[in-house]
C-alpha cells in the first residue's frame, strides 16, 4: 500500500546517490526514541532517473547497512517518487466506502495517463462530508514495474517490503512529527535528492500540491565535472566543501551559485503553476530536506529568490535519542538527507 499502527518498520530511502536507513522505536504519548541510523553511498550507475539499472549494487548496499546497523526488525518501508509516479485530488459523488472500493479502478483510468493494468493504485478518502453531494479522494499510482524493483531488492536483502510510500508524503510525515502545522501558512516542503527533487505544498493543514521535478544534487556535482575537468567523484568532494588538486570550496562557489539560481528557477516553475491553478494564495515558508539541500550557499541563494522563511528541515527535531548513541553534531550535520527515511520509519505495518 502507498498511503498506508501494529508493528513497527525500518525506513529505507531508496535515493540515487545514496541509501538511508533509520529505525524509530515508539513510546508512550506518541514520542519516538532513535534506534539505528545507517547512510550508504551507492554508485550513480545503480539508479539512474529513479529507476534501479543495476539491482545488485542496491541489494549489496541495503545488506551492508543490515549489518552495519545491526536491525533485527524484519518489515522494511520504502518510498518512490518520479514520473513513474502520478498522483491525482478527484471528487467524485458521495458514496459509501464499499462501493468507493468497487468504482475505484474504474474511476482511476479517467485520472491516470498509464494503462490501468501497468500500475499499482492506492487511495484514500479526504473528506465526505455528507452534506456535500461530492467527496474528495486522493488517488496514487505508481508503475507496477518500479513497485517491483523496489520491492525486490529489499526482498533479495533478507527483509520484508511491507510499506511502498511515496516521497512526498513521507517528508510530510517527518514534518508533521517535528513541527506545529499553521493553518493560516503555506509551506512549501521542498525534498532535494541527487536526481529528482519532490515539492509537496501544504496549505490550511493538508497537502493541496505536489510535484517532481528532475533537477538535484546531480546537476551540481556535473557542473563542478565541467567547469574543472574532474572525475564525479572529485566534483563530489569540491561540492562537499573539500578541496580537490588546486581547487579550493571558494572556487566551487560561483558554480554552484549558478546551478542554484537554476534550481530556484525550476522550483518558480512550480510555484507559478501552483499559483495559477490554485486558490491557496502565494508560498509563505521554504523547508528544504535531503542531501542536495545541504550544497553550500543554496539556502540562501532561495531565501534570497523567493523572500520568505527558508531552513532546513530537521526530522529529529521532536526526536528523543542517546547521546552516548549518537554523536549530536554529525546527527545535526546530516539529518536533512535523512527526513525521508524518518518518514517512513513513523508508519505501521497495516496503518
């Protein structure tokens, strides 16, 4: 299921550049205390466009981070996102849920641009107010193909795929977890991964929109690649905030700022769009999460664009956890790329 409490669930984020494994144990009053937490560089041949080309490659890595971390729990979640992913807000006439069941699939082919046959699809009921003559339902579907790849390299791991989500709504978990929702705000929560960046924006309490775009981390480690005549991993390094050869962090900056005016480009894409079709009124606040979001000066170069609030999302905000477990400042440094992974980590098997 995509928008799927009983038994708890490793979050694996799945990512391009990397995959991320945090294990959350739940505690009374809906508190949540860190178990484990395991990031594993993958090779960019691994995943390319959000599609897994080399399957043993990811199986190799999620193995390793079951052994690094130790995790005995056997249910995995994971999430997808990309152009394999299509997610549609449709109302339909008010019906009881057992004939919403039975017209589903049917009412999905007038939504979605696949063969019904190619998808895996899920929904859930946003509002059937019975004083309305029409319910909002959220409908998801994803090609049953990248389901499977997913699914199968978590299997070939040792462990069970019981959860497929879906980004977007994964990083709304992590933000709803760690941060009070203002109705009268709309937030624009913006997850950058290495090659596809999801906005999910979130207006009166609810998400009322959502996009991926193909622009990430990748874009900026290849510019770095071109301005400099450097291998990827090299521009990895520089874009990181490391010297490589006679390049120096202050070198990299004008690049970097380029790509970033690009990605603020991108995302006002989005914005316009959203501002056209929408009566939600303009974006008030920018959260950013995942790794790209961490590139030197991005945050500002977008504060800057956009003139409103940006920070970084930090998913371990309402998070309890040992110090003598993990190291505060390295959890700080790197808890944006892990908001996704946290996400997934609140779900319930069956929820």
């Amino acid at each position: 299921m995509f928008l799927s409490r009983s038994k708890g669930v490793v979050g694996l984020d799945i990512g391009s550049a990397t995959i991320k494994l945090v294990e959350l144990k739940e505690k009374k009053g809906g508190q949540f205390l860190l178990q484990r937490i395991g990031v594993e560089p993958l090779s960019p041949e691994a995943i390319v466009d959000g599609s897994i080309m080399d399957s043993s490659l990811v199986v190799d890595a999620i193995s390793k981070l079951n052994d690094q971390t130790g995790v005995k729990t056997a249910n995995f979640a994971t999430s997808v996102s990309g152009h394999s992913v299509i997610i549609k807000k449709i109302e339909l006439p008010q019906m009881a849920p057992e004939e919403l069941a039975e017209s589903i699939q049917w009412e999905a082919e007038q939504h979605i641009p696949f063969d019904i046959n190619d998808v895996r699809l899920d929904y859930v009921t946003l509002s059937d107010d019975p004083g309305r003559e029409e319910m909002e339902v959220l409908l998801v579907a994803v090609k049953r193909e990248k389901v499977n790849d997913y699914v199968s390299v978590i299997s070939q791991s040792g462990k069970s795929p019981s959860i497929v989500d879906v980004d977007a709504f994964a990083i709304q978990n992590a933000y709803e977890l760690n941060y009070e929702l203002d109705p009268l705000k709309n937030v624009a929560l913006i997850n950058m991964g290495a090659g596809v960046t999801n906005i999910n924006i979130v207006a009166r309490g609810q998400s009322v929109f959502w996009r991926d775009i193909s622009f990430g981390g990748n874009q900026f480690t290849e510019a770095l690649q071109r301005e400099f005549n450097l291998s990827f991993d090299q521009a990895e390094l520089l874009k990181r905030g490391e010297s490589v050869g006679a390049y120096s962090p202050a070198d990299a900056r004008k690049v970097l700022d380029g790509v970033s005016a690009e990605m603020a480009n991108e995302i006002q894409k989005t914005f316009d769009f959203f501002g056209a079709t929408s009566s939600e009124g303009p974006v008030d606040e920018l959260v950013l999460s995942g790794g790209c979001a961490l590139t030197t000066n991005l945050q500002e170069v977008l504060r800057e664009r956009f003139g409103v609030p940006t920070e970084l999302l930090n998913p371990f905000r309402n998070v309890q956890f040992k110090d003598s477990d993990f190291n505060r400042e390295w959890l700080e440094s790197i808890a944006p790329m892990l908001a996704v992974s946290v996400g997934l980590a609140i779900r319930r098997v069956g929820d």
